[in-house]
C-alpha cells in the first residue's frame, strides 16, 4: 500500500538518507525545508526507477520554517495542507539560536504536531520522531549505575536544554499513542551519537550502555523498516551500532514488542 508521507527537516542528514528509501517503496514524500536555497539538493534525491525496479513515488519540497508553528491549530494546518498518513520528525535545532530556538523546535514545534497528528480527523495513523538515546528521565534496569550516570552528566550539563525539550516531546507522543490505540502509532527512535559511516549491524532496543555511535544511515534505514512493518506498535527504541543485521534486529523487536519506555513514569500510564 502505498504511503503519503510528511517528512520535517528534509535537509538534514538522516532525512536526505531516508527520502530515496520511502520513494523506493513507492510511497511519496512531502519534505519540509527552512531554507528554499535547499530545493535542488532535496529534488535531487528522488532515485531514476531502473529497469527492473517499480516506479518511485513523488517527491514534493514546502518550504516552511517550524519555529512558525506556535499553536496546534498551525499544525493541524500543516497536515491539512499536506494530507499525510505518515509523518517522520527528523528535525531540529542543532544547537542554534540558544535555548529559546531549541524549546520554539524541538519541544513546542514537535508537540503541537504530534498532538495534530493524534486526532482521529487528521488522517495520520503513524508518526515517527528521532530522538536521542538519553531522552529519559529514570534509570533503566538494562544500564549498569555507571552507564545511567554518565548519560545524567550529560544529560544535566551540555545537552540540559536539548534534553528537556526533547523529553518532553517523547513522553507526549508515548501519552497520545497510548491513547489513541491501533489508530495511531507513535515511534520514537533514539539513536546514540550520530556518525557518518556506512550503515552496518547494529544493536537495537535495549541497548547495554548508555553511549556509542551509530551511523546516520544506519538510522535511516531502521527508521524505514519501523515504518514499513505491518505489526509495530507505540513504542520507544534505542539503537546504537551492533553485531545484528537491520533486518533481523528489526524483525526482533517487533516480535518481542520490546519497549525502551519501560521503567519511565509514561510507560504506566
């Protein structure tokens, strides 16, 4: 079945190495960008079918910037303009313009979306949201003392900011999936420090540490196959580099549903 997707923060790294994985399963993309001197490279990611290969989907770039969504009405609008089943956040900040950006992006931005897209009248039945390994708030039974302390330092001095807005946005998307049930599914992948090498094995789900790399692309193609997968459901995943091939560890946790959110104060509710 074929998929119209909303993808926010289409330049980004990971967003560029998703876009040709979703047109590939003929789904079609709208990718939302900030800045219209980014058009050609986004238009530029559209793969040629080949002559063995199915037709791609299409490719649409809107240029809109996230800070102007301050309401969930502005969202709703967004959605209804664009009329998708899928959304994928993989935007963000970056750690520009100081931590008032960060919260207007990351928390609010991201929030009033996901609230949007949580209504039954808007059509959205999955949304995806890239996180970061550490958004959490408790320790997690799978993490030594050592490891959970580490991620706090972090976690309470250079990524205080970016951690609070982005907390808080996982938590909504757990709460609202919840919520909503079979109707609409939230996932939230959360990568470990971000590389840029080739995709590989990996290690996804309950990670056994709290910090390691893992390759952008690796994330997008987990990201891809989370969406493709018929039996997902809400969920939080950790992934990091690892010793198993994508497609078994993806298939693995779906089967087991395991659920990173456990032990965090949203899981219960």
């Amino acid at each position: 079945m074929a998929h119209n997707v909303l993808l926010l923060g289409g330049h980004g790294k990971i967003a560029q190495l998703l876009t040709p994985l979703l047109l590939r399963r003929s789904w079609n993309v709208t990718s939302v960008i900030r800045n219209p001197e980014q058009i050609s490279a986004v238009q530029s990611l559209a793969p040629s079918p080949g002559p063995s290969q199915n037709a791609t989907g299409h490719l649409n770039v809107l240029v809109r910037s996230l800070e102007d969504i301050q309401s969930e009405s502005q969202a709703r609008s967004l959605i209804d303009e664009v009329k998708p089943d899928y959304i994928v956040w993989s935007a963000g900040a970056g750690g520009k313009g100081g931590p008032s950006r960060t919260f207007a992006i990351d928390r609010d931005a991201a929030i009033h979306l996901i609230r949007a897209a949580a209504e039954e009248s808007s059509g959205v039945r999955r949304f995806l949201l890239i996180s970061y390994l550490g958004s959490r708030k408790t320790k997690p039974a799978w993490w030594s003392e050592e490891s959970w302390e580490e991620m706090k330092k972090v976690n309470e001095g250079v990524l205080k900011n970016y951690y609070e807005a982005k907390v808080a946005a996982d938590e909504v998307l757990y709460e609202v999936g919840r919520k909503r049930g079979n109707g609409f599914v939230g996932i939230d992948l959360r990568p470990g420090t971000l590389v840029d090498e080739k995709a590989g094995k990996v290690e996804l789900g309950k990670t056994k540490k709290s910090g390691g790399n893992v390759s952008r692309e690796s994330v997008a193609k987990v990201a891809d196959q989370l969406l493709a997968s018929s039996e997902i459901g809400n969920v939080w995943l950790d992934l990091l580099d690892g010793e198993e091939d994508i497609d078994s560890a993806v298939g693995k946790v779906v089967r087991d549903k395991v659920d990173c959110a456990e032990g965090e104060q949203v899981y219960g509710k």
